[in-house]
C-alpha cells in the first residue's frame, strides 16, 4: 500500500525551477531514498511535503488524504539545515521538543532517558547544547525527530556530519524503525548509505525525475550484460562481446570484465567461452546505484 | 474550516509551551538578574546620593575674611556647620598662609564704592561647592543692598514690612465639580518618567525580540520547531513570552524601588528633620517635597499605572512584532541594522517631541501623537499626568490594538517566509515581496 503519494508538483523560486513536475508514490512500511546531487530539488520536495513551503502546482497526498497541517505535526522531521538551542541544556531541550510534538512531559522524560542511552549520551543530560560535538548534537536532533515514535519519518540528509561509527549506529536505528512499522524517507547525495537501506529510490536531478522504483528493480533494469570471468588461456575473438579490462591474476590465471551485445541467457554466454577458455569463476556484473547514478546525472548522458 | 475545540487547546498547548521557554530562558540568565536588582538599587543611589551629600559636605567649613572696605564688620557670623574669622593681616600674607592652613577658603572684600561693588574674592585650596559660593554671595548682597538702603535714607526694616510672600497654589477643576490640587511640576517628572519607561522598555524588549528571533534562524532550530507549529505561533510565542519578561521586571522594579526608598526614609528622617531645623535653605527644599508630594496625590497615579502597563504591553506588541519581523530577514545583528532605523523613527521622533508636548499638552500635535499608535504609547504617557480627557484615552488605546494586530499581521506574513532564508541579501523590495507571497 501507498502512503504517499505526490502528484505533479511543481514549484519555482524567482527565476529558478526548483521542480518540475514530480510524480512519485512512496509504500507503506519502507524505507524510501530521494536520491541526487546537490541542489537537485530534493529539499524542495520535502519541505513541501511537510509543508513548510508550498507548491505551486499539484498536490500530496498521505494515506489519500491531501496533506494538511495536522497531519504534518504527526510527522517526525529531520530538516537539512538543523540546530538546536545553544544555551539550553540537553534534556531540557529533548523534553521542549517533545512535548512540542504532544508528548506529556513524564512520557517524555521516559522516552528520551531511554534514547541517549541507546545513543550512548546518557551522561549528557545536564550538559549545555554548546558543549556538545557536532556528530552528539544530530545524534540529540534525531532523538528530538523520533522520540514521538512517529509513523513518517522523512529524514533530510541523516548522515551528513557523522563519523563512520555513528552513521553505522544511526542506521541501524532506522532499520529497527522500519521493522517497527514506521515509513521512512530520507534524502542524500552520498549514495553508500542506499544499497543498504532503501527498498525504494527516486532520482531526481535538476529539478525532474529521472527514475524510481523498487532498488532491486532498478538494477535488473540497468544491469548491461556485464560479467566477470576469471579464466586461464586466450579468450576468443568472437563478435558477440567486447573485453572491456583484463588483468593477470596469480600464475596463468587471468580475469577480464566483459560485456555481451545482445542480451543472452547466462549459460548461452558460458558456451561460446568454454571451447577456448578454461573457466574457473564466471558472475554477472550488477551495476551498484552509484554507477547507475552517475551514469544517469553526467552530462554525457543528457 | 470546521472549528474544533479540541484542536485549539492544542495549539494553545503549544503556544504556552514556547511562552513559557522563552520566558524561562530570559527569566533564569544572569544578565535579567542582575538587571532586575541593580536598577532599582540604581535609582536608589540617584535619589540617595545627593541628599547624602548635600548632609555631609556642608559640615566643619572655616572661612577668614579679610574687610578692607570697613563696611562687613559682623555680617559673616559663625554656626555650627561654618566658621568665620576676621583677620586684618595683608592679603597677600593671608593667600599663602591660607596654603599650610586647614582653612576652607579666604573672603576678601576690597575696599569698595557701595554704587560699584567689585573686586570681590574667594581665595582656596580646592573648588568650592556652588551652594557655598551661592551662600557667600547672597550674604554679601544682602548686607551691600542695606546699605545702599541706609544710604538712599530709606530704613530696612521698613522695606521689609512691604515684602510679600505668596504660594500659588494649582488647582485643576473636574467636571464632577471637585477640585484637585495639581502641579504641573510633578506632573512634568511624572510624565518623563513614564515616557522614558515606555520608550526603554520597548527598545530593550524589542531588540530581545529581534535576536531571539536571529538566534534561533542562525541556529537553524527553527526548521526542527517548524515541524512542530506554524512560524505565527512560535512568532507569538516568542513576542509574548518576552513581554512577559518585560513585565516580570518591570513588577520587580517597582516592588524593588519601593521597598528601598522605604528603607532610604526611614534611615535618613531622623536625620533630615535635624537639618530642617538647622538650615533654613533645607527646610524650604522640604516644603518643597512636601508640596510635590501632595501634588502627586492630585495625580491620578492609579490611572497612570494602568495606563503604563496597557501602554507598555500595547507599545512593546507594536514594535516586538516589528522587530520580530527584521529579526526574521537577517541573518545577524550587523543585518538587522539597515531595518533598525526606519522601524525605530517613531520611537526616536515621540521622544524629541516630549518637551513640545509639554508646552502644550492639550495642543492639536500632542493629540494626535497620542492617537497615532506608533507614537501613542510614549506621547501619550506624558500628557495624562496633566489630565487626558477619557474619549481621548479610549480612542487612544482602540487605535494602539488596532495598531499592534495590523503590525501582527505584517509581521507574520513577512516572518513565515524570512525565517527559512539564509544568505540571502534582504532589501524592502524582498521584504514586500514575502508579505505579498499567498499561503
């Protein structure tokens, strides 16, 4: 099922289209990835989502309702550009912002002991907000944007000023979301964190769709006939495909990345090496959705 | 759209919510703290002080006096606060004896012609003060004008018996046929007072406004609060949880400059009755006080009070919004200044007009100004100490509500969108542009 769905929005700053006709339906209980590059649109599209600036055209709907305010305050929101009180202490601010969401300040309390610890802040509860790293400061501003146990989460890019371990420790964090029934929509440009998260993708690049749909769809659809052969011998100078690299492995062993011309089954692929070569490992190439992305925003491709 | 109660206790929910952190925030900083105990032990000072002086410099002054004219034989007669001694050495011989001495200050009377007193001196180490000058002086005068009298054949004490003396007492009349015994004086230092009050307050609030606005924009909290409430609501939040600040002090200070004035009364009459019967210069100053004080009576100060409080709140509403809305398209303080100045004229301009209004607190300029809302608040506390007429007030206070909910309702439009701007350069035209941009 749907729980979002964006239907041809547009929306123009002076003399600069931000977006331009955006179409997209974003499924229940996943965990979906507004991918692209910088200044593509994708904060845009979800401060309009959240309705903190409005479209020009078209409209959204959750759960088939057209968007409204009340249901926007429901959402947990981590905006891209995100800061907290500098002068206020952690756990005063953690409690502000949660009970700005509704909660009632025992629940609160209970909650957000419960998320530095897991944060491994627990010890900052009485500390100034200035006080604090910038990777502990986004760690008490995702708390402030889940506490609420919100089912949309829509998270603008997450990871940005993370170390490596605490991106990891966020992730996680999301993925237990998701499994917990929550939807979660999270833009970036930094496409490591995608293979690993996203059920679904969508690219925008200045300001249009270029694709979306399921990740796992969207590489079968771009896989190329690309396979990696590791073999002994001398490949065979056959028109049916082109060696796009070669290298020598240990001894006489070699590998060679090579790409088909017409699609074929596998194993049809696997007769016309093995009269010439001996074949010691053979898998196909699946293109990684950064490659897919970069072949598809480069300039070339336009 | 269908009203829900439910819902507006919400919003009302989260509106008090931000109030009461922007209350909390200003309310617990040590600059608030400080502030709210040392204007009152300030103004204190300000009344304490000069009096205090006034007491102790005045006493244990001696003075020589050298009359070479023959004419001022006794007329410096020595008290308990000032000693005179007459001595016949030669000036000179006195000046630089006068240096090793502990003597104030040496009076020198030349020999003079009674049509053309001159030449007269005081030698001293250090300044004198003026009331000591002033003194020396009008003894002198005094003693030269009877003898100028004796001279024209005309006695003094026969001049004196024509001498009149006369109080003019002021006496406002009330349409209820009562009267009330008034003095513009007080009502002068009255209506300053208020009008400075009003005027600080709403610059100082203002300007609170302003950068806890800035603040929370650079911060970049405010995209995350956003998420949560519309920017009118945090706007209002943040106006009003700051003029609840303002009012907190304001309470305070009363309370505050009440409570230490007592304690200045009391520790000083004792003191201030012996003077009074000492001095004759002091007890006409305390006639004077007493005048004033029972002058004050005639001034409504109820009304005063209640006028300043709905002329703060209603002022502060006008020009928080305001400087909510300058807060909002700037990025920082330096930003904020080329909007500061046009925002802030009227202020500026009520403030200069103060001493026009006073020449004529009932003329057509001091009326209008205090109808005008962004100039009523300061204009109009400085005329009703002399007596406002109540159309006059209600007309007054309608336009200033009138006022802060159009200046609201800018605000807000222009604040919804600037507070999601960053680096961009904010002129007028962007500015209208915002307030002009649909919801």
């Amino acid at each position: 099922m749907d729980l979002i769905k964006i239907d041809h929005i547009s929306k123009a700053y002076s003399g600069h289209q931000a977006l331009s006709d955006i179409s997209l339906t974003i499924p229940d209980k996943s965990i979906f990835g507004l991918l692209g590059p910088n200044g593509a649109g994708k904060t845009t599209l979800i401060r309009i989502i959240t309705k903190i600036i409005q479209q020009d055209q078209g409209k959204v709907f959750l759960n088939k309702e057209e968007i409204t305010y009340d249901l926007v305050r429901k959402i947990g929101y981590l905006p891209e550009e995100r800061g907290l009180y500098k002068k206020m202490k952690v756990g005063e601010q953690l409690i502000y912002l949660s009970q700005l969401k509704g909660l009632s300040r025992t629940e609160a309390v209970k909650r957000i002991k419960i998320w530095l610890e897991k944060l491994d802040l627990k010890s900052w509860w009485n500390k100034n907000v200035e006080d604090l790293s910038k990777g502990m400061a986004q760690k008490v501003q995702f708390i402030a944007t889940v506490v609420h146990e919100p089912k949309l989460l829509i998270l603008d890019e997450p990871f940005s000023g993370f170390d490596p371990v605490n991106a990891d420790l966020i992730k996680n964090e999301i993925l237990e979301l998701r499994d917990k029934g929550a939807t979660i929509i999270f833009s970036t440009h930094r496409m490591e964190s995608v293979e690993e998260l996203c059920d679904n993708i969508a690219l925008i690049n200045q300001s249009k769709k270029i694709l979306d749909g399921s990740v796992k769809q969207i590489k079968e659809e771009h896989k190329q006939g690309q396979y990696i052969i590791d073999y002994t011998g001398t490949l065979p100078t056959k028109e049916s495909f082109d060696v796009l690299n070669q290298t020598d492995l240990e001894g006489d062993l070699k590998r060679a990345h090579i790409k088909f011309h017409e699609a074929s089954k596998p194993n049809d692929l696997i007769a016309q090496l093995i009269g010439s070569v001996q074949l010691f490992a053979f898998s196909e190439k699946i293109p990684t959705i950064n490659e897919i992305f970069i072949s598809k925003v480069s300039p070339s491709h336009e | 759209m269908k009203f829900s109660f439910q819902k507006y206790l919400q919003v009302m929910n989260k509106v008090s919510l931000i109030i009461f952190r922007e209350y909390l925030t200003r309310v617990k900083k040590k600059s608030f703290i400080i502030a709210t105990f040392l204007g009152p032990i300030l103004m204190g000072a300000v009344m304490f002080l000069p009096t205090y002086f006034a007491l102790n410099t005045q006493g244990n002054q001696s003075f020589q006096v050298i009359d070479e004219s023959g004419l001022m034989g006794a007329v410096f007669v020595s008290d308990d606060e000032v000693s005179y001694e007459y001595i016949s050495t030669n000036l000179d011989v006195a000046k630089s004896d006068l240096l090793e001495s502990d003597v104030d200050g040496l009076i020198y009377i030349p020999d003079f012609e009674l049509n053309e007193p001159q030449g007269f001196a005081l030698y001293g180490a250090s300044n004198q003060s003026i009331s000591t000058l002033s003194s020396i002086e009008n003894t002198l005068e005094l003693h030269i004008e009877s003898l100028r009298l004796l001279a024209s054949g005309l006695d003094k004490e026969v001049i004196d018996s024509f001498e009149a003396h006369i109080d003019l007492n002021t006496i406002n009349l009330s349409n209820s046929g009562g009267e009330q015994e008034s003095s513009s004086g007080a009502a002068t230092i009255i209506g300053y007072i208020a009008s400075f009050m009003i005027y600080m307050f709403v610059f100082i609030y203002g300007a609170m406004c302003m950068r806890g606005v800035i603040e929370e924009k650079s911060s970049r909290i405010v995209e995350i609060v956003l998420s949560s409430v519309k920017p009118f609501e945090l706007m209002m939040g943040k106006v009003i949880g700051i003029a609840m600040v303002g009012l907190t002090q304001f309470v305070l200070w009363i309370l505050l400059t009440a409570g230490i004035s007592m304690l200045i009364s009391v520790f000083m009459s004792p003191e201030a009755l012996e003077m009074g019967a000492a001095n004759s210069e002091m007890s006409s100053e305390a006639d004077m006080m007493a005048t004033a004080l029972s002058a004050l009576g005639g001034i409504n100060m109820t009304l005063v009070l209640s006028a300043f409080l709905f002329y703060f709140i209603g002022g502060y509403l006008l020009y928080g919004a305001l400087f909510a809305a300058i807060g909002s398209a700037s990025d920082s303080d330096a930003d904020a200044q080329q909007f500061m100045v046009p925002v802030t004229a009227p202020l500026i301009i009520s403030i200069i007009s103060l001493s026009l209004v006073l020449q004529d607190p009932h003329g057509s300029v001091s009326f209008w100004m205090s109808i005008i809302p962004f100039t009523s608040p300061i204009i109009m506390m400085m005329r009703i100490p002399f007596g406002v007429a109540p159309w006059e007030l209600i007309l007054s206070m309608f336009m200033l509500i009138l006022g802060f909910l159009f200046t609201l309702w800018i605000a807000g439009r222009i604040y919804r969108v600037g507070i999601l701007m960053h680096g961009t350069k904010v002129n007028w035209k962007i500015l209208a542009k915002w307030f002009m941009t649909s919801d």
